[in-house]
C-alpha cells in the first residue's frame, strides 16, 4: 500500500512525553522578565519561587493544610526524597507496570533492600490488580504510567481511611487529571511535563499525615539534597521558597509562565478538556485503522496525557524484535525529517511502538494534522521492511 505524502503539516509537531510542548503561544521573551544574576534568597526572588508554590497549590486543587515545595532533581529528586526518607517505617506495597514505577520497585526492593516490600506488577498496556493492595501498609503508586500509557481509573480505588501513607508519583497526571487529594498523603511532579516547562527542580506536596511521618526518625542518615526534616521538625521554610540548594531562575520564570497560562485559560478544568480532546481525536482515527491499536486495552485505564500505541499489522508483529525497534526508528525518523512530527517514538524500554503527548499545551489541529503522517509514514516502512 502506498499512500501520498500528506501536504498539511502540524503547526508545532511537538509530541514528546517530557519534556512537552510549550505553551500555545509560547517565546523565549519570557525570560526577559526573569531575575537573573541574583540570589535566590533575595525577597523579589523568593517570591517567584513562592508564587509557583501558590500557583501549584490553587490550580491543582490542593486541600489546605497540605505543605507544597520545591525540591531538587524534577520528579525523581521529589520521589526518591520520599522513599529514602520513609521507606522502612512500615511495609510498603509498590506498583510496578511500565518503566517509572519498575524504578521505584527496584528502588524499594533491591537499593534500599527494605525487608518488607511487595512489588504488585503488571506488564505494559496493563495495570496491577489494585485489590490485592493492603491500605494498612504505605501504597507507592503511579498515577499515569508515562511508558505504557495506562493510568489508574479512579480516585475511588484507594480507600478514604487508609492506614499506611499513599505516595503518588503524579509526574504525567498533574495537570491533565484528577487527583483524589483526600485520599492521598504525598503527590510529587516536575515542572517539564503537562505545562511545558523546562526540566528543573521538582514538586512534592504533603499531607499532615505525611508531615507527621517525615517527622518521625527516618531509618537512615539522608543526605543534604533529600533533607526535608531538621532537628525542629519540617523545616518549613522550603514550603515557603526557600530551596535546598540553588535553582535556576529560568526555569522558575518557565514553570511561572505556564502555571500564569493555565490560569489565564480557566485553570484545571480546561486543562483536562483540552488533553481529552487531544485523545478523542487520537481514538477516531485508531477506530477507523487496523495497523495501530491502544497499547492499553481496557478505555477506563488509557491515559490522555501519554497516548501509547502499538502496531498490529501482520507485516510488523511478523518481524523480530530488533527488527521491530529498527522499524519504529524508521518510521518516527522519517516523519520527524518531514518536520510533521517530533519524539514519537515509544519509551527505550517500552514495547517498540508510538506515543503521543496529549497534553494540554498541544493543540488538537496539531494532532489530527499528524495523524495522517503517521499512514504515509507506516506505509513507507512496511515497503522497507516487511519480508
Ligand atoms: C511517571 C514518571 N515518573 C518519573 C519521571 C521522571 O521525571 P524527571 O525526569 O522529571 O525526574 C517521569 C518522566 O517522564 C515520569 O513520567
């Protein structure tokens, strides 16, 4: 089958799963109003790094109560921080389905070796049997798995009164879904996914309950970078902007950037409107192809942020494994050198197969106007490789 080159090209063919395309709207004129060149800890500087805090809190719909910060290292700094601090304190049950949460399993069981660990795994495209999660234990979950596209359905899955601490790893939800914030204790984030900001520091916001628990003596010495705790207890001044180590100020005037845009458009709820219409469009043109299916089967699980998909043409499931990585290299390779398309390849560690950023900062006209891309582009690689 051959099939013309498309003419109509995406206004900005970014795609990628993190970082994520800016903003509609988006230019480097942004940084005109950054504070460079000067501390941190100046007042004017703190209050950018204070309002992000803010901001964060609002639009996400934070309870009050909660403490947000700013930690280092984006999102993995912000988990790592967490189960280095606790992990230990009590038996934890971890989810593991798709590369991020497998991280944060090994994590748990084989570098902090804790004693009482219980991995729930499931393999791409699924997710773990979510009733075989003990409550009165810490729950490590991920709520939207970047790699596999497959999020946990609903806020209902986790018990209101639960026992242990629930930790989200909400990386590629913030922003895009609805989290159940009465029903979970530590939820952290990075600044370059859902609102397009440049990779930097992280996010972690806690429950009292999760406060109370980090001022419990952690089981091991932590170093200066995890350090949310001092002898006083939480050291408060990090939930106010006063970051454990230096952040850049470009990146705050960014992640300031995108959270002013969200707010600008109507906050959350437009947010999630806009990465829904994103996957709609997405799943009217699976529905009507048979080369390419969701990599996750079952609707209530498939994720609007990182749209995840594989190819089931005969041709390609026909082909070995390299040969299936050789040929989704190709094919995004050739859709990227047309400029239609950016980042389209599925995670190194993935299933070889497709993946679409859904997210609020891309605009549906740009994902329908890929779409037709990616048939040529499917069309051309099996002339090449099937055999
Ligand atoms: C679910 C999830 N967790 C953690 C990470 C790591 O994030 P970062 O590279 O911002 O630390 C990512 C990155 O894509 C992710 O998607």
């Amino acid at each position: 089958m051959t099939l013309s080159k498309p003419t109509h090209r995406p206004k900005r063919p970014f795609f990628s799963s993190g970082p994520c395309a800016k903003r509609p709207g988006w230019h480097p004129e942004i940084f005109q109003s950054a504070l460079l060149g000067r501390s941190h800890r100046a007042a004017e500087l703190r209050a950018r790094l204070q309002e992000v805090i803010t901001r964060s809190h609002n639009l996400l719909g934070i309870p009050e109560g909660w403490r947000v910060g700013i930690v280092p290292a984006s999102d993995t700094g912000a988990v790592e921080m967490v189960l280095w601090a606790l992990g230990g304190q009590r038996g934890i049950d971890v989810l593991s389905f798709e590369s991020f949460s497998s991280v944060w399993a090994a994590d748990l069981r084989d570098t902090l070796k804790l004693d009482d660990v219980r991995v729930l795994s499931a393999p791409y495209g699924e997710l773990p049997d979510l009733s075989q999660i003990d409550w009165s234990r810490d729950v490590m979950l991920t709520w939207n798995g970047t790699t596999s596209g497959v999020c946990i359905p609903s806020g209902g899955v986790i018990p209101l009164h639960h026992e242990g601490l629930v930790i989200c790893d909400a990386t590629s939800a913030a922003f895009a879904m609805d989290l159940p914030w009465d029903r979970l204790d530590i939820v952290t984030w990075s600044w370059q996914k859902a609102l397009g900001g440049e990779a930097a520091h992280g996010m972690v916001a806690l429950s009292p309950r999760a406060v109370a628990r980090l001022e419990e003596p952690s089981p091991r010495p932590l170093p200066k970078i995890f350090r949310l705790t001092g002898k006083n207890g939480l050291n408060e001044a990090i939930f106010r902007g006063d970051t454990i180590n230096t952040p850049s100020m470009l990146c705050v005037e960014d992640a300031l950037d995108g959270l002013r845009w969200a707010d600008a458009i109507g906050g959350l709820p437009v947010l999630q409107q806009r990465a829904r219409r994103n996957l709609a469009a997405v799943t009217d043109w699976v529905s009507q192809r048979d080369w390419i299916a969701f990599l996750s089967e079952k609707e209530e699980t498939r994720s609007w942020t990182s749209i995840c998909l594989k190819i089931v043409a005969p041709w390609f499931v026909a082909l070995s494994d390299k040969k299936k990585a050789e040929a989704v290299k190709f094919l995004t390779h050739i859709v990227a050198e047309e400029e239609a398309g950016y980042d389209l390849a599925s995670y190194r560690d993935a299933p070889p197969g497709l993946r679409i950023w859904g997210g609020a900062t891309v605009e549906t006209d740009d994902i329908e106007a890929l779409l037709p891309w990616l048939d040529w582009a499917c069309a051309r690689t099996q002339e090449v490789f099937e055999q």
